[in-house]
C-alpha cells in the first residue's frame, strides 16, 4: 500500500462557502477511486494464480516469480519520476498516460502466447499503475476543498487499504471457473471505462511548468536495482545451473551502480534537481522508520507472495479455497492500522514499531516451524498473527518518517518512502524463492518428493524472514521518542 501524507489546514471563513464538490469533481473524484482500487487490485491478483501460471506455462517456481517481482521493480524505478509528469504536464494528460498504459498491457497479458510476453505485459501494466496510484492523491488535494480533504483523504486510503484484502479471494473465484487469462479480462473493461470517463471529466486546475528529468538518474536507478533484484531471485536457478549470469556477478554490479545512482543524487539535489531527494536521511526521525521500513517491507512481501504457492503446491488447497485463506488477513491490516492510527497519537511510534516486530517476528518463526499435515485452522491463526504484527509496523513507519520532515522535504520523503516499498517488495519476493527453490532442489535431488519439499524449502524462507524481522526490532529500538501532534509527529522532549 502507498501512503501520503500531505498536511491539511482548513480556513474557517472560508470553509462553508467551499464546502460543496461541483458534480464534475464528484465524477472526476469517483474515476479517481475506481482507477486506483482497479491497479492495486490487479497488483494482488497474480500471487493466487501462481501455480496455475506455473502448470499452465510449464515453467519453475523461481521463473513465475518475476511476475511479481518484475512489476514491483518497475514501480520502484517509475515513481520517482512522477513527480515529473505532473509538474510538466496537465493531470488529465498524465492521468491518461497512466490508464493507457495499464489497459495497454492488460491486453499483452490476455493475449500472451508464453511467458516472455506475460511478463512484458505485467510490467507495461506497473508502469502504469506507478504513475496512477500517487496521481489519485494529488488529483484529491486539488479537486475537494480543505474542509472535506480529511474525509476524501481517508477514504482514498480505504480504497488503497481494502483492494490487497478482496485481491486474493476473487482471483480464486475467478479461477476457480476460468484459466489465468481471465483475471485480466475481468479487469480489462474497467481499465477502458475509467480512461474513457477520466479523459472526459478530469479537469483539475493548474499550469503545467516545463521541468526537466535526469536521464541518467533513471537509468541508473533500473540497472542498479534490477541487477540487485536479479541476482536475489537468481540463486534458486543458479542450484541447478540454468543462470546465464552469476547471481554474486549481479549483486556485485548492483551494488556498484546503485551507490553511482546515489552519489549522482547527492551532487544534483545541491540545485533541486534529483530524481530521488536523499536529504531526508539526515533527520534521525525518518531514517530510522526507513531503515525498518527495508527489513520488515522484504519480510512480509515475500512470506505473503510465496503463501498462495505453497498452499496450493504442498497444502492441497484449491485456488479460491487459497483466496479465502488470504482474505481476513487484508481486511485485519484495514480495521487495525485504523485502531493502531488513533493509539499512534497517543503514545507516539516507538512503542508501536517494537511491539509490531516482536509480533511479526514470533509469528515468522513458528510459521517456519509449519509443514504439509498441519490443521488449517492453526496455519490460518499463525499468519493472521503475522498480520497483526505488520498492521502494528505500517501506520507509524510511514506517519513517523513523513511527519519528521519538513515542508520542502516531505514530497521527496514521500518518494523514498514508496520507493521503499517496492523495491523492498521485489527484493523479498526474490530472496523468499530463490530460498524456497534452492532448499526444495536439494531435497529432491536426495530423494524427496517435490510437494513436501517445496514446503520444506518455504520453511527456510520463513526462518530468513524471521531474521529480517529481528533486525527490524534493533532497528525499532533506536527510533526516538515521539509524541504526535496535530501537524505532525515531533520528538519529545
């Protein structure tokens, strides 16, 4: 889920007489909603079809993860430079950039002959989501007058927060009666409406400024992060000799172009011209939130992706049993990360931050303990209680970091912080079954068969993410104490 946060004053001589929303905003609005509940959406529906994919095209479980991963990886190198887009062009132009793109590569997947082509369809569809998703917040901030903007604000989070949750369980309805390709039929049509009423209505004020993007940051930044992402995902391949590139040769020159990619930033942020802003790291209060960020965001993106698999490969579960499975857990992060926003006020982010990750770290290591003939029921409670752990860690990674920062600082802490979270999805994903895969391929190899062994291999998986999560606590432990006012989050004193 992307967060925003954008600081919200309400004139009160003014506040009456602006209060309505003009039927065109309403309409413009509505898309919005529907645009970005569709993208997100779409994002979740793929980890449920996995193994249909995987039986479907003949091919690995370390191969049918870049679905996944590639699309995270995408969003990680595409939202920096959204904010680009929107200085430089109106938002009706960009907004239809954004939905023509997806619809684009929602037909690519429809009609993909293989993998290959699939592929390059899901990641024509994360370009753009990338540049839709931060869009619907801009676009609310400038349509709804201050008085309503906590309330349109709230519930455009509802509608990020809830599409992850009801992802899973339709994905397995839909294939419970279909193949794979009709996740993207069924989403499709919707795509094509909201273009085509979100050309016509969407009309929000403001004057384009001509802005230039670095090029090279760009490009840096998806070598950089796809060379890391790649040599990750690639050690389960590299167990049975099938990597064209050694994955230690790809983290090497990731790590070489990525530290490239912040040393250019570091020099172009001197005149406001970085692609990501790397200032914010200097305040304590948004570093440490990071840095939590990193560890717990690979963690759980990768144990919630691999998930559907192993339920289906070693569980016996059918892919809408799966999607049921899935469910409650999206709709517990919902309804807590509302309580744990009101408990944040309180008492600040420290104490939130360690119970979460004692929470998701107990939760990792007894799933890690797990395998094939344990009652549904337990393995249903076991995650649920993962979940609680990270609806405990995102509202106040996310409300402590941002509310850290200053005015001019906030749009690129924003970006950091969404950067985060996909890159550190992608890298978890890659690390969960490059694990699963490397440790399930020395079991067969001894005589194994796969099923119990996938699972075997899961629980490698889970253990490494449970030492992620470990880390994350020492992380939590330094944050300061904090104290939130009505503005923002301010250390105490």
């Amino acid at each position: 889920m992307s967060a925003i946060a954008i600081p919200l004053e309400v004139n009160s001589q003014n506040a009456a007489a602006s209060d309505k929303l003009t039927s065109e905003s309403k309409i413009a609005i509505s898309v919005l909603f529907a645009s970005t509940f569709t993208v997100i959406l779409n994002e979740m529906l793929m980890g449920v079809a996995l193994p249909t994919v995987m039986a479907d095209l003949g091919i690995t479980a370390s191969t049918v993860q870049w679905l996944t991963t590639a699309y995270m990886l995408t969003m990680a190198v595409v939202i920096p430079a959204t904010g680009f887009l929107t200085e430089r062009f109106s938002m009706r132009t960009v907004y239809t950039l954004a939905m023509s793109m997806f619809a684009f590569g929602t037909m690519v997947a429809i009609s993909a002959p293989g993998f290959e082509v699939l592929l390059v369809g899901r990641i024509i569809q994360a370009v753009g989501t990338a540049i839709a998703t931060p869009l619907a917040f801009t676009a609310v901030t400038a349509l709804v007058p201050p008085s309503r903007a906590g309330r349109m604000m709230a519930l455009l989070t509802v509608c990020v927060s809830t599409a992850p949750a009801f992802g899973p369980a339709m994905a397995g309805a839909i294939l419970s009666v279909a193949g794979w390709r009709w996740l993207f039929v069924f989403i499709l049509p919707i795509a094509v409406i909201s273009l085509t009423v979100g050309n016509m209505m969407i009309r929000v004020p403001g004057t384009p400024r001509k802005t230039k993007v670095d090029g090279l940051s760009v490009l840096l930044s998806a070598i950089g992060f796809a060379s890391l992402v790649y040599g990750l995902a690639s050690f389960g391949e590299a167990s049975g000799g099938h990597t064209i590139v050694s994955p230690w040769t790809a983290l090497g020159a990731g790590m070489i172009v990525v530290a490239l990619f912040v040393a250019r930033q570091l020099f172009l942020q001197k005149s406001d011209l970085a692609l990501l802003d790397m200032r914010p790291f200097t305040v304590r209060s948004f570093a440490v939130p990071a840095l939590l960020a990193v560890f717990f965001m690979t963690a759980a993106t990768g144990m919630m992706t691999l998930m559907p698999v192993i339920l289906q490969a070693s569980y016996g579960l059918t892919p809408l049993q799966t999607g049921l499975f899935m469910l409650p857990g999206g709709l517990t992060i919902t309804v807590i990360s509302v309580v744990v926003g009101r408990v944040y006020d309180r008492i600040g982010a420290r104490p939130l931050m360690v119970a979460g990750a004692i929470f998701d770290g107990a939760g990792l290591w007894f799933l890690s303990t797990l395998a094939p003939g344990t009652p549904i029921w337990l393995l249903l409670a076991t995650y649920m209680f993962i979940i609680v752990g990270q609806a405990f860690l995102w509202t106040p990674t996310y409300a402590a970091s941002l509310g850290a920062l200053d005015k001019h600082l906030l749009p690129h802490g924003s970006a950091i912080m969404n950067t985060i979270q996909q890159l550190s999805g992608a890298a978890g994903i890659a690390i969960a079954f490059s694990i699963m895969t490397a440790s399930s391929a020395a079991l067969v190899s001894s005589g194994e068969a796969i099923q119990p062994a996938m699972a075997q291999g899961a629980q490698q998986s889970h253990l490494v993410a449970f030492g992620m999560v470990v880390l994350g606590l020492l992380v939590a432990l330094m944050m300061p104490k904090t104290k939130a006012t009505a503005q923002r989050t301010v250390q105490a004193h």
